[in-house]
C-alpha cells in the first residue's frame, strides 16, 4: 500500500510539472535604502530597483516613445526602454556629439558604458546598459539633464544590473 501510494505521488508531481505548473517569484530583498519598484503597468515585466523614499520623492512618467522614466530624489533618475540599442550604437552617438564630449570611457563592457564626458573642465557622468532580462532586452540609462557625479551614476548602474522579471502564475 505505501508503494502504491509514493507512485501515484511521483506520477501526481510528474503530471503537474508537465502541464505547466507554476514558477514562484524568488523573493526579492532590496539592500538597505533601497526598495523594488514593480513596472508591469508599463508593459516592461520588471521589478527595479530605486531609492526608498529617504532619498526623494519617487516620480515616475511612461513617455510616448515607450521608455518609463523613474526619479527619486537628484541622484537617481533613470530611462527604460524595450530594444533601446546596442553598447555600439550609443558610442557611435557619443563620437558624435560636438559638444558633450567624451573624456574617457570608465567600463566598455560588451553590454554596459559608462563614461565621463564634458565641456572644458567641466565633466559629468553618464551610463548606457542593456540586459536580457526574461525573454526580452532593456536598455537601461540615465535621464539627461543635471549632471551626475561618477558615484551616483555607478549607484544608478547597480540598481539596474538588479532588475527582476517579474513571473506570472502559469495557468492550465
């Protein structure tokens, strides 16, 4: 009798997987000062990462070409856009500024830039990444605008290299 009923355990668990089952959403632990931010209401299935609200005010915009804009505060302010482009392209655009030059690239990985750029004496900090996150690509960047100090712009690049899918329950 009890192995009759450990075989139609396996069998039963063996059944549920091959339907499809369910994938649970590992639970997700935000570093101190931080919290995750879901964004499936913009379509992107993501979890970010963003200042808790110590930092600022949390300001959040879906502009009409697609990226979602999150402000927290003058330190922390980020674009994210579906299939935004390559590490090549955004160089390529770069090289082309006139006038925000780059000064010098700081990490040139194949998926993530991060440079210091200026006019004259004056620099700034700046940061391009793209993650294949789930089945889909993001590119992740700074807004421009204020200009960012190196340490705020790696802070802003850690947080999104800890962007989450968000999973959906799988339904029969």
């Amino acid at each position: 009798m009890k192995y009759l009923f450990a075989v139609s355990i396996v069998c039963m668990s063996l059944l549920f997987t091959s339907c499809g089952g369910t994938k649970e959403q590992e639970p997700l632990v935000a570093p101190a000062g931080m919290r995750y931010l879901d964004i499936s209401k913009t379509g992107m299935n993501l979890n970010v990462l963003t200042p808790d609200s110590t930092k600022g005010t949390l300001d959040t915009v879906l502009q009409s070409w697609g990226a979602y804009e999150i402000k927290a505060g003058p330190n922390f302010q980020i674009s994210i856009l579906e299939d935004g482009g390559t590490t090549e392209t955004k160089k390529s655009d770069n090289g082309n500024d006139d006038v925000n030059k780059v000064k010098q690239y700081v990490i040139d990985e194949p998926n993530t830039l991060l440079w210091e750029s200026g006019i004259g004496d004056l620099s700034e900090f700046h940061f391009f990444h793209s993650a294949k996150i789930g089945e889909r690509t993001y590119v992740f960047e700074d807004i421009k605008g204020d200009p960012f100090t190196k340490e705020a712009i790696q802070q802003m690049l850690d947080a999104c290299k800890q962007a989450k899918e968000i999973i959906k329950e799988k339904k029969d």
